[in-house]
C-alpha cells in the first residue's frame, strides 16, 4: 500500500515538526490533522504543517495511511478505541 495520507492527531511541537519534516520532504503526502484546540488547528494549517483539519481524531482514522498520535499518554487508550475500528 502506498502512502498518501498522513494523520496527525494532537498538534504541539514535536508533532507539528514531523508534519513540517515531512513536508520539507516533498514525499507529495497530505497531511491531515486534528486537536481538540481549535487555535492549534488554525496555527498548524496557517504554518503550512496541514493540508486540510478534521474536528476530531476519529474523521482523521477515516482518511490517513499511518496516523501519528501526539496526546498525553492518559489519553492514547481512549483514542485508540474510538479510531481503531475506523483505521484502514
């Protein structure tokens, strides 16, 4: 499977940097991310570290190839179940 859609979910700055990388990479990948912070959202994508912002991490699992997952370890097993039934 080739990969064309990179999901970032959580945005700060050691998952913004990936998205920056992989940008800087000019792999032709789009990059969607989503956070529950609605300016972080807005940052990222005026940045240029996303492609398009989805309201939450669960529209992410429906589209991405591989999904980067940047949320305090509290809350990756919640995550997990609410997109794991929806990642390809």
């Amino acid at each position: 499977m080739k990969t064309e859609i990179v999901g970032i979910i959580g945005l700060e700055k050691i998952s913004g940097s990936i998205g920056l990388a992989l940008r800087a990479a000019d792999l032709g990948l789009e990059i969607v991310g989503a956070d529950r912070d609605r300016r972080a959202l807005g940052d990222a994508k005026e940045l240029g570290v996303l492609d398009r912002t989805r309201n939450n991490p669960l529209n992410v699992a429906k589209v991405a190839d591989i999904i980067i997952l940047s949320v305090p370890v509290a809350e990756k097993e919640a995550i997990f179940q609410s997109i794991g039934p929806e990642m390809r």
